[in-house]
C-alpha cells in the first residue's frame, strides 16, 4: 500500500465506535442504547442537559465505569474485553479532561503534568520531558505557574492546567468533559482554538462534551443531542440550529 | 432483626477488608515498583511521627515508673523497679502504645488522604494516565507503615527505658549504670523477639486499614471524614485483636 492511499485510509477510519450503550445505576437508567461513532480527525460535540449521562458516557468509554450492556470499540478493539495491560496501552492513545479537573492537590503544576510522562518512563530523559512541559504549559498560557501548586490557582487556571496534562502526551482521541466551563469568553475562545489547532496539528479526533454555545458552533464536525440515554439526533451545527424539531431547538436558543 | 443487620454489614466488611489485604498480597512484589515513592512515605510517614512517638514514649516510662514506685516500695521490692519497667514497656506498653498513636496519626491521614483523592476523582485520574493507583497508593502506603512503625517502636522503647531512668532518679540515685544493667538483665531474648515482630503486623494493620478506607470512600467531604474516622477506629481494635492473638502464639510456641 503506498503512503496516500494510507492516508486516505486513515482519513476516514473509524476510530471510535459505540453500539447499544447501556448504563444504569439501580433504577436510575442512564444511558439506553446509545450509538455513536467517531472517525479519525473529527471532532464531535455532545450536547445534552445536565445530568443526562455526559460525563458517564465518557467515562464508560475510558473504562473507568463498566457498561451494563452494549459495545465500544477503540481502533478496532472491544474495551470491555481487554486485560489490565491492554487498556493502558489502549489508554495512552486517549486523552481524558475530567469535568472536575481532578488536578493532584500534593504536587506542583510541574509533577502533575509529569505524572502521565511516567507511563513512558524509559522513553524520554529529563531534558524532554522539561521541554514537553514547558511546552505544554505555554499553550495553555500558564508557563509561570509551573512550580506553585493546584490550590493557589484560580478555577479557570486550573482547567487550563488539567487541559495542559491531558494533552501533553498528544493523545490520537480526546475526550473533553466541559473544557470551557468556568472560564471568561476571552479564555475560553483561546480554549477552543487551542483544541482547533490540535486537532489541525496532530489529527486528533475528540468527543467534547460542551454547552458552550461558542464552543460547539467553531469546534465541532458533527454534533451530537443525548437526550433520554439516547443519541437523539447527530447533524452538524448548522443543520441542528435550523431544526423545526421542538426538543433540539431547545439546546440553541 | 436490626442485630442481625448490623451482624452482615460487619461480616461484609471484613469480607472486602480481606479481599483488600488478598489483591495487596498479590500485587506488592510485581513490578513496577514505586521506589520513590515508597521512600517518600518511608520519610513522611516514619520521621514525621517520631516527635509524637518519642514524646509520648518518655512521658510513658516516666509516669509508669513513678506509678510502681509506692507499691514496690510497700513490698520492699523497690530495687526490682528497672527490671519490672523494661520487661512491660519492651514487651507491652511500647509496641501497644507506639502502634495507638501511629494508628491515631498516621493512619487518619492516610484515610483522609486516599478519601479525598477519591472523592475528587485524582485515583480514576491516575488510572486513565496509566499509573496503576492500588500500587502506586496503597502498596507504597502500606510497606512504608510495615517497616516503619518497628523501627519508631524500637526507638520509642529506648525512649521511654530513658523516661524510667528519670523517674527512678526522681526519689533515690541509681546510677545510669546499674540501672541500664538492670533492665538488660532481666530481658531475654523472647522477651525481644515476639514484642518486635508484632510491631510489623501492628503496621500492616495501620496501612491496610487507613488505604481500605480513603480507597473507598464514599463520595463527598462527609465520606472523607468518616473515613479518617473509621481507619483510626478499626485500626486500633485491630492492634489489640493482633496483640491478643501474638500472646497466644508466643504461648503456644513456647516462647512466653
Ligand atoms: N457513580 C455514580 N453512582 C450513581 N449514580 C451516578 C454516578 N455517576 C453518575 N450518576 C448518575 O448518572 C446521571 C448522569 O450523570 P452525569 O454526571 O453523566 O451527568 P452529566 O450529563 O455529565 O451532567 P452535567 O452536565 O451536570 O455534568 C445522574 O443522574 C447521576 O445521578
Ligand atoms: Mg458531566
């Protein structure tokens, strides 16, 4: 196979695939067959009220909650059959920015960044992995925090720090839980070009979830309504926005 | 009914307590191993209690020696003061002590720790990066409260013998000599050997229990108070549970 058509191959893979998702937690039914599926260098956005499952889904994805029922499969391969070793290898393909940051509150901004370094303990030497840091911390405009810790950063700060771990391994999928939230428009713009300018550098594919109005309309392929435990509908912005459909207008008004 | 509730929650408990201490057996000696932090805990767990350890070791031997005086004196057994001191404190009050006190400090900040890094969700965040969480908290928590605790142990019970020396000192002179011969005289060496070889059960307790509870804590800050709360509760039964259980197989064995 020549290298183009490898590309093209690429292109359009499928690296992400989810069918018949079912997630509850005693009688609280979450996610009811759920169906999505994520090609490689595409960015979707999910859309949905709060408390209808977002940040389940995507913990389900990462493996850090166990499906009831259906199927995910990442590059291929099925989550839910994997062993120990397998999914952290899978896993340092992914990226993961949890919605509550969950920044280690005992050590600095530097060790929290070099903590997901650690998974490549051999491959990089000191000099490196000062240089990934550094450069991870400029894109998110906070290389002068390196040495304080977590606690004497504002909220806004910490995101962009937590947002700056997540990507410093440049992971080939990401997945956001509400990067934007709780920042002012000016950052949250930067934010967004920032995960624009990723997904253009590194051909990254991600799963934003989002009611940043902002954010949805610049950084998302597709866009996704989970309503009910259920992809209610899966359309671009443009066509979601001009919807007659009572339910989706709601998210756009 | 409601007895024999509370009788399956505590059988539940002590169910998942010991599957807990089962995937730690299973896990500790399989790379990778977390050296540097392992060290870490090593020092803070280790050096930090040692103010509090030594404090309390010399107020111990201090206050025990002055409380046998009168009653050795009425039975003009007075002189026997240093040998009756060490043999209780070498093989008794300074393990037992040392363990209450490092289970008070050492193991709520464990379950306090652990409880809210659970609830803040950094233990799902350390397993998504690929660092598995059980070995890099708890396996170095618990070695590091297993070898530290005997050696605070030794040291509080050299404390606490110097405690005595002082308190012997307050009503009559016995030179440093004579009673440092005294108390070595009168110890064998299984008075030594069970009494050091609990204190590393005292610290597996300690660190199991302190780990078990912040690992799964309930979520919200409640959850993590409780679970401090219960780590230092359960872990200080379990010294006594441990130390009547030793007593029984030094018994047995022939070495009391
Ligand atoms: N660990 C858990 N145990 C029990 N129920 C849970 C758990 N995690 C989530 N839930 C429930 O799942 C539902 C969806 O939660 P989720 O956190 O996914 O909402 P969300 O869509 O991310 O909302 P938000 O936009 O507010 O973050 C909620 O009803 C919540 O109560
Ligand atoms: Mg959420």
């Amino acid at each position: 196979m020549n290298s183009s058509a490898l590309t093209n191959e690429i292109e359009d893979n499928i690296v992400m695939s989810i069918t018949g998702l079912c997630k509850s937690f005693g009688k609280n039914v979450v996610l009811n067959d759920f169906n999505l599926t994520l090609k490689s260098n595409q960015n979707i956005v999910v859309l949905g009220r709060s408390g209808s499952g977002k940040s389940v889904l995507i913990k389900c994805i990462i493996g850090l909650l166990k499906p009831d029922r259906g199927s995910i499969s990442l590059f291929n391969e099925e989550v839910s059959t994997l062993g120990d070793e397998a999914l952290d290898q899978l896993r340092a393909k992914l990226g993961f920015l949890f919605q509550s940051n969950a920044l280690y509150d005992s050590m600095t901004v530097r060790e929290n960044l070099e903590f997901p370094l650690r998974r490549h303990w051999i491959k990089y030497n000191p000099t490196e992995v000062d240089v990934l840091i550094k450069e991870a911390l400029t894109d998110v405009g906070l290389l002068d925090t390196i040495d304080m810790m977590p606690i004497a950063l504002s909220g806004g700060m910490r995101k962009r720090i937590a947002l700056a771990r997540t990507l410093i391994l440049k992971p080939s999928i990401i997945l956001y839980d509400e990067p934007t939230t709780g920042l002012d428009s000016i950052t949250s713009k930067e934010i967004i070009q920032l995960i624009i300018s990723i997904k253009q550098k590194y051909h990254t594919s991600a799963l934003i979830i989002s009611h940043d109005m902002n954010c949805v309309r610049m950084a998302s392929d597709l866009v996704i309504i989970l309503l009910d435990g259920k992809c209610y509908a899966c359309d671009t912005f443009e066509n979601l926005k001009n919807a007659e459909d009572q339910k989706i207008k709601q998210f756009f008004e | 009914m409601k007895g024999n509730d509370t009788i399956l929650l505590f059988l539940e408990e002590v169910g998942l307590i010991g599957r807990f201490t089962g995937k730690f057996l299973s896990q500790w000696f399989k790379p990778r191993y977390e050296w540097n932090e392992l060290l870490r805990q090593c020092y803070v767990i280790g050096y930090k209690s040692l103010p509090l350890v030594g404090m309390t070791g010399f107020i111990m031997g201090l206050v025990l020696t002055m409380q046998l005086r009168p009653t050795m004196l009425s039975y003009g057994v007075e002189s026997q003061i240093p040998a009756i001191v060490g043999i209780s404190i070498i093989r008794e009050i300074g393990p037992v002590i040392t363990a209450l006190i490092f289970a008070g400090k050492i193991g709520s900040s464990i379950g306090a720790e652990l409880g809210s890094m659970k609830v803040t969700e950094q233990i799902d965040a350390m397993e998504v990066s690929g660092t598995n969480p059980f070995k890099y908290l708890v396996v170095t928590r618990v070695l590091a409260t297993t070898l530290m605790l005997p050696v605070l142990a030794i040291l509080s019970d050299a404390i606490s013998l110097y405690g005595a020396y002082l308190g012997v000192n307050i009503n009559g002179v016995t030179s440093a000599h004579l009673f440092w011969m005294q108390v070595f005289d009168s110890i064998s060496f299984n008075d030594v050997l069970p009494a050091f070889i609990k204190t590393y059960f005292f610290g597996f307790a300690v660190g199991i229990i302190g780990c078990y509870k912040g690992y799964y804590s309930t979520k919200g800050t409640e959850g993590v108070g409780k679970s401090a709360n219960a780590a230092v509760v359960v872990s200080s039964v379990l010294i006594f549970i441990i130390d009547l259980l030793a007593v029984q197989i030094t018994e047995l064995l022939g070495y009391n």
